[in-house]
C-alpha cells in the first residue's frame, strides 16, 4: 500500500466543497481510505485556520491506483495547482482502524537517513479537546521552531477528526525533536495522551516521501528536504 497527501490553495468556497467530495473505496478503484480535511498552520498558541488551503489525504493499493484516480476523477484536478506526494509506509505507532496500515517488509527504515513524513491522525476526544489543545500548542511550537522541520500543515475536519503533516529533513533530525533530552515538549504530550487519551483512536504513521510533484509556499518541499539533508 501507500499514501498520498495533496494540498492546495483553492478559495474558501472551494475548500468547503472539497469536505463535500471525499472519495469513496466503493466507487474509486484501489481506494483504501480517504479524507479531504481543512488546513492550519503547525504553530504555539491556539489553532490558526489556514482559510482556502484544502487537502486531502488518503491509502492506496499501490501506484497504479493513485495514477488512475489522478487521470479519472474531478477532485485531484481541483487541487492540481497545489502539492502532492506519495508515501510509502515505514512505521506506525498506534492504529487507524478506518486505514489499516500494512509495512513492506522491505521497506527501508531508520538505516536510511533522508528525509521523512510524519503523519499524526485522531479521533478527538470532545471532552479531552482542551487538554489536547494545550499539550499540541506545547509541542507544536517547538516543532514549527525546528530548522530542520521543512514543511507542516495541520488537519482537520470538524468535529473530530484533527491530524497534522509534516516533512523533516532527515529522520535523525525528527527523532530528536521527538525524543531529545533537551527538547521535552513532544514526549510530554505522548505522556499526557497515555495516562489520558485524547482521542478515541490515533496513529503516528511515520513514511518515505517519493513522487512529489507542484509547489507548496513556493517550494517543493521534498527537493529541500533532501537538498538540507545534504548540508553538513
């Protein structure tokens, strides 16, 4: 299987059409899993709505799947003028139930140190929503201070279902933002979910991101990963 991830600057009033065209594993060929969500900015401090960035996430057989989808179905050309990529999956922390995650064996892991995805998705816990709040604002804004951290968007489609995305230049780059003796922020939030879940379900999905293609803020972002990764 893989993953793509597409956004695009579209308008508000497209963007809100998009959450009404989310396809289906029914009626799409190949189709896993999808969800077209609205978009903010990974950042301290309460949620920042990114107005008219939509995006759209979603689980495939393979790439033959995604090239038929691509070629086939109105949505990817409403977002045709943003950014995609495709993901191949290398590690999975938790479960999503609605995109059951399948690891290729040989997949290349933490030996390889280029850039890496990271997918976080919840089902948010109403209740807990203001605890989560605070400990993502926390670890949020040591992430969007990170240097090494190249791209990040924050998902959600109301009321529930909250995710972020994000590309890191290297994976030992990502780990010590995640697991850093100096850098606390991130392991603090885990701790808090652990003792008292966020969220109904969640997955940290970590991936290899390939097949990139258009712009996201004026760059490709996996062609900077890799040219950052690059730099001593």
């Amino acid at each position: 299987m893989i993953v793509s991830v597409h956004f695009a600057d579209i308008g508000m009033s497209a963007a809100r059409a998009v959450l009404r065209e989310r396809p289906r594993p029914d009626t799409t060929p190949g189709l896993r899993y999808a969800q077209t969500t609205l978009t903010g900015a990974i950042a301290s401090g309460p949620p920042v709505l990114r107005p008219g960035r939509a995006a759209l996430l979603a689980s495939w057989e393979d790439d033959a799947a995604l090239d038929r989808f691509l070629a086939e179905d109105p949505l990817p050309r409403r977002l045709a003028g943003g950014w995609q990529v495709r993901l191949q999956p290398l590690r999975i922390s938790g479960s999503w139930p609605p995109m059951p995650v399948e690891i290729d064996p040989d997949a290349t892991r933490d030996e390889e140190d280029g850039p890496v995805a990271v997918l976080t998705l919840g089902q948010l816990r109403l209740r807990r929503a203001l605890p989560f709040l605070r400990a993502n604002s926390r670890a949020s804004g040591r992430a969007a201070a990170d240097p090494s951290m190249i791209a990040s968007v924050a998902l959600a489609r109301p009321p529930r279902f909250v995710g972020t995305f994000s590309l890191w230049q290297s994976m030992s780059a990502m780990c010590h933002y995640a697991y850093g003796a100096d850098r606390p922020a991130h392991r603090e939030a885990v701790g808090e979910h652990r003792a008292k879940p966020f969220h109904h379900e969640s997955a940290f999905l970590r991936c290899r991101p390939y097949g990139a293609q258009g712009t996201l803020d004026g760059h490709e972002p996996v062609a900077a990963a890799a040219r950052a990764s690059r730099t001593p």
